[in-house]
C-alpha cells in the first residue's frame, strides 16, 4: 500500500506508439487523493488510451506508470488485477454486463472482492444492501432487476458510475462520461461524479470533449448537510484541486487550472475553451 | 505470401498461449464454479436436442445401408458389430463433435465477440477479473467433459436406431444375437477411441470459439465473422484431430 503522501497515479516519460502514430508521447503528470484532472483533446489524441494506461489495460512502450505506488510496466496481467480492483472505471458505453441484472453489475465488483478474499466472509445480503446503497446514490434504486437493455443510455451511464464506486475505489477513472447525452442528463452525471469526489475524497481522471464537464468539476463542491452544489468563491484553494489536460497527437500540450486553460493563447488549446459539443 | 505465414504462425502462438492460460486456470484461483456448471448446462443438456434425433438417424442410416451391401455377401449377421464399430469409432464423436461446433463454438464466438466489441471484456480486466479465467476456462472444462458424455448418449441411441431398423424391421438377425455380437466386437482400443475423440474435439470447440470471439475487432460485422470463422476452424481441426488419433490407434 502507497503511504497517503506518494500521488494515487504518476506517469513518467510514458510513450505508446500504434505501428507509425504515437498513441502517448511523453506523457508526465501526478494525482493525489481528491484531486481531478480533466482529459481534454481531439479525437485520436490518446486520451482513452491514456486511461487505459493506468491500469494496464495497453502496455507502454516507454517510461514508468505507478499506481498506488506499484510499477504497472512491471507487473504481469495476472499481478495487475489486485491492483485493478481498487480502481473504478467507467467506459464510454458503461461496459455494463449485458447478460446480468443491473443489481447483478454492480455486485459484481464486491463479489469479486470477496473472490480475492479482500471481503473474505462477507455476507451476500450485506454485499446486495451496498449494491442498492450505491444504486440509491446514483438515484437508480428501483432498476436493480432490470437489464441493461431495459434502462435508458444516461440511466446505464449511471449505472456504469455506480459499479465504479460501489467498492468505495481511491482513484476513478471516467471515459466520456456525458458523449451522447443531452445536456441536463450530463449534468446530472457530473454533479453525481463531482458528489463522488467529494463525499468520498476520490482521485479522478475524466476524459471529456465537454469544457462545462471541467468547469463543473473545478468551480463546484458538493455539500453534504443540504445536498446541494455549491460555486467555490473566488480564491477558493479546493479549485486547485482540478487541472486541465490538453492533448494533441499522444502529448500533453497544456497542463494546468481552468483559469490557466481559458486565458491560454494556443490556438489548438482555446478550441477546447467552453466548446459546446 | 511470407506476410500470410508470418499472421498464420502468430495467430497459431496467440491460439497456443491463450490454450496454456485456460489450462493453468484450472488449477489456480478463483474458480467460477456457477459459471462452469451454467456452461455444462447450456452445452450439455442444451445439446441433446440436436445430438440425440442425429445419433438416432446416423444408427438407422448405417443399418439400412449396410443391410444392402451385407446381403450382398451373405453377411446379414454382421450387422450389429458393423454398427457398433463405426458408431463408436468414428461417426458417433465425429458427428456430435461437428454439430456441438455448429452450435457452441458459434455461440461462445458470438456471445464473447459481443462482449468484446462493446467493452465488456475490457470492464472485466478493468474490474480486476481474469477473463480466461472468468470466460475460457468454464466453457473448455465444460465442452470436455460434456462431450464425451453427449457421444455416448448418441451412440447408444444410434445403437438402439440400427437395432430397430435391422431387427423388427428388415430382420436380418434375431434381437439376441445383434447385441451380443454387437458388443462382443467392441474391444477397449475401440472404447478409448471412442471417448478420448470427443475430449480433444471438446477442448479444439471450446478454445477455437474462445479465441475467435476474444480477438473480434470491428464491430457487430466482426462478431459475424469470427462467429463463422470459429465454426470452419473448429469442424476443420476435429478431421484433423481424428485423422491424426486414428493414425495412432489403427498402429496399435
């Protein structure tokens, strides 16, 4: 176990290269506990491969990943899988389990918990109340016996939120969270991520196309007495806390605040700047 | 040419390590035991309305067959041992064996093509599940052991087909002596045969299928493809496999 100073995630000098385009292209950054970085970028500048990369889902060609403090490169696929299962990741579609029930998806990750014998003995009644807690959290109580081709697309994408998060991961990692969802639904995903972060003091990685995603993320807190949102004041040092990746053919072109990335001059950056999908 | 060799010989080493990992599986933890008795239902009991009216004609086919070529000779009497021997031999694992690839090594390509398309195999890994472990290891154990189980229950019942056929039928021999030369002609190389086919021909569907739907890229025209593809392959290596077992056997 990484001691609670050492970053969640650290990339150094990470490079990936698919035949004759870079995938990843020196890629460096750090993130500790609680702290967001927001994935900005075109399309096919490497940002779902970047998230991949964490976990160990592509192997890179160069440079060092620690997660949790463990060298990623240098664990096999069999040794990553402990590792794997203290992390949450949402995919682009949900990645839900089809043939399964959405109670059933979000079990899973808890039941195989108690496979690894990390929740030896626990019982399957407790492992099923904190399956319908998370459920409830993500304001998805009433579909836990339906299918996932019985729910809508926002309903699976929170679904997909909920088996993230229902093993209370330190570090979540989120793929295009809000593409193909009309705006209120993807705000009501983004507060549910923001609350995430903030009730839990969970490390996220999102990777977005919406500057809004971002903006809600580092201009918001979630307070837990009156449920609510509430817009961090000028100042406010927990928006330091979210930071801003721009990136362009498999390299980090801009690292840094919201207030840094909207008065950034780079023409390739501003594109990214309150872009409305 | 050199460029085709080169894929063929990976794909085969790709084909290989995913073999070793399902094996090592089997002996290592966690073991998905609802998986694997869900599967052994699904391709076992699943199959057995397919595999017995096909062991059913396969028996009365030979007997009817045989019965005009046997006249010939003035042979009748050999009816029962001829159905026994290419029933158990050779047609009975043959034949299940190509229709529980029909059947299964589509579905587990299809069903595992889908979930790889749409990112459900990498959730899995994401999730910190093995998917050889998860998804391979409980279809093989599952399809080599049911099919030996489904090549008997077609043999007996092609054995019970011919036997109405050549008996109350035809009357070529009398119902006591079809069994008992039937049986008597049966030797233990013959029995061995007949249940060490289906086991290799069990594990060739289930790794055949696993491996073309675990490398299926392209969306939902991919899943088609690898579907088809795990079928040619499977039916091909189960000639191969028994060309290659009676190469064995008949030098024994």
């Amino acid at each position: 176990m990484a001691e609670i100073s050492n970053p969640i995630v650290d990339f150094k000098g990470v490079s990936l290269r698919f035949e004759d385009t870079w995938a990843l292209q020196n890629v460096s950054f750090e993130l500790n506990a609680g702290d967001t970085h927001i994935i900005l970028g075109a399309a096919g500048s490497g940002k779902t491969t970047l998230l991949k990369a964490v976990i160990g889902l592509v192997k890179i060609d160069a440079g060092d990943i620690k997660l949790f403090g463990e060298d990623v490169r240098s664990l096999s696929e069999h040794d990553l899988y402990p590792l794997r299962s203290r992390t949450g990741v949402l995919f682009q579609e949900g990645g839900l389990f089809d043939s399964l029930s959405v109670g059933d998806n979000v079990e899973y990750p808890l039941l195989n918990q108690q496979n690894r014998d990390v929740r030896s003995g626990e019982a399957l009644s407790s492992i099923e109340d904190q399956a319908r807690e998370t459920l409830r959290f993500v304001e998805l109580e009433n579909t836990f016996d339906k299918f996932p081709s019985e729910v809508s697309g926002g309903m699976r994408r929170r679904v997909g939120i909920a088996r993230a998060i229902v093993t209370e991961p330190p570090l979540v990692l989120y793929d295009s969270p809000t593409a193909g969802l009309d705006p209120i639904t993807a705000n009501t995903i983004m507060a549910l991520i923001l609350k995430e972060r903030d009730v839990r003091n969970t490390a996220s990685l999102i990777v977005t196309h919406r500057y809004q995603d971002g903006e809600l993320m580092s201009e918001f807190r979630y307070d837990p007495e009156h449920q609510e949102l509430i817009r961090l004041h000028e100042g406010d040092g927990a928006r330091h806390r979210t930071r801003f990746i721009v990136m362009k053919q498999g390299e980090i072109v801009f690292f840094g605040t919201r207030e840094e990335l909207a008065s950034s001059s780079d023409e390739y950056v501003k594109r990214f700047v309150k872009h409305e999908e | 040419m050199l460029r085709f060799l080169k894929t063929s010989l990976t794909s085969f080493q790709d084909f290989l390590f995913l073999a070793g990992r399902a094996f090592a599986n089997l002996f290592r933890s966690p073991h998905y035991y609802d998986d694997v008795f869900l599967q052994m239902d699904l391709i076992g009991v699943g199959s057995l309305p397919i595999v017995v009216p096909t062991g059913a004609l396969s028996g009365a086919i030979i007997a009817l067959q045989m019965s005009r070529a046997l006249s010939t000779y003035g042979a009748n009497s050999e009816v029962g041992p001829i159905v026994a021997l290419t029933l158990v031999r050779e047609l009975g694992p043959v034949l299940t064996a190509l229709l529980v690839a029909g059947r299964n090594a589509s579905g587990i390509a299809s069903e595992l093509g889908s979930m790889k398309v749409t990112e459900q195999i990498d959730a899995m890994r994401a999730l910190g599940t093995d998917p050889v472990q998860k998804l391979v290891t409980p279809r093989l154990f599952a399809t080599a052991t049911m099919l030996p189980c489904l090549t008997v229950v077609a043999d007996a019942i092609g054995w019970v087909a011919a036997y109405l056929i050549a008996v109350p039928l035809l009357h070529l021999v009398s119902s006591g002596y079809y069994w008992s030369s039937s049986w008597r002609a049966l030797v233990p190389n013959d029995l061995a045969q007949g249940l060490i086919k289906p086991f290799l021909f069990g594990i060739i569907i289930a790794l055949v299928g696993c491996y073309y739907g675990l490398r299926t890229t392209g969306g939902t025209q991919g899943v088609g493809r690898a579907t088809t593809q795990a079928v040619v392959s499977a039916s091909i290596w189960i000639f191969f496999v028994t060309f290659l077992i009676d190469k064995i056997f008949v030098n024994l």
